[in-house]
C-alpha cells in the first residue's frame, strides 16, 4: 500500500544530513539499514550502501530511481538458478558448442599464419 500524500514521502533526515553539502564524487559509499527511506532529488549521483540483512549492497542513485524506496535496489534474496537434469543437459551442449566456436577461430587464426 502506498504511503499518503498529505503525509509526503518518507526520507529519513539522518540521511539527508549525511549528504548535505556534499558533492556526489567527493563523497564515498554511504552505509544505510533505511531501506524504507524515499529517494529526493537531492540523492540522485550518491552512492548508498544500502543493507540487506547480511551485508550493503552499493547503489547508485539515478534520476529514474527519485520517489522509490531505497530498499528496491539492494534485493534480500539471492537466485540461485532453475536447475534439474534438463538445464545440466543444456549447459552441457552449450558448453560444447562454446568449445567448438573456440576451436574452429583457432584453427582459423593458425592456417592465416602458415
């Protein structure tokens, strides 16, 4: 659900005074467990290190990323990808083409030298 408007956003001012009179490439990462905080215009070109519940990921803050939170961009799960014996076959057959391709460029580049 999204947050009122008559409230306005939610950015923390611990944040906000942690970039006050700063420029963006001076600055290093900085660290942050607010990942419920609105991201301000005034953010945009700082680099949060925003926590995930194990470590920070480093975010950079973009004008397209203004008014969502900062905790969309530092994911607290990790993929681990869809496997089964149909993707292990899959690998392995492109594998082998990969091995091929390599293969034929080095022959290739070994009959332009003779």
């Amino acid at each position: 659900m999204t947050r009122s408007l008559s409230k306005g956003p939610n950015v923390d001012p611990r944040v906000l005074k942690k970039i006050a009179g700063k420029k963006p490439q001076e600055t290093g990462v900085i660290k942050t467990w607010l990942r419920a905080c609105h991201i301000s215009p005034e953010m945009v070109g700082f680099k949060f290190g925003v926590h995930n519940g194990k470590d920070f990921v480093e975010v950079l803050v973009s004008e397209d990323m203004v008014g969502h939170r900062l905790g969309e961009f530092s994911l607290t799960r990790k993929f681990t990808k869809h496997g089964g014996k149909m993707q292990k076959e899959l690998e392995a057959k492109k594998k082998e083409s990969e091995m091929a391709a390599a293969s034929a460029a080095k022959a290739a580049t070994t009959e332009k030298k003779a």
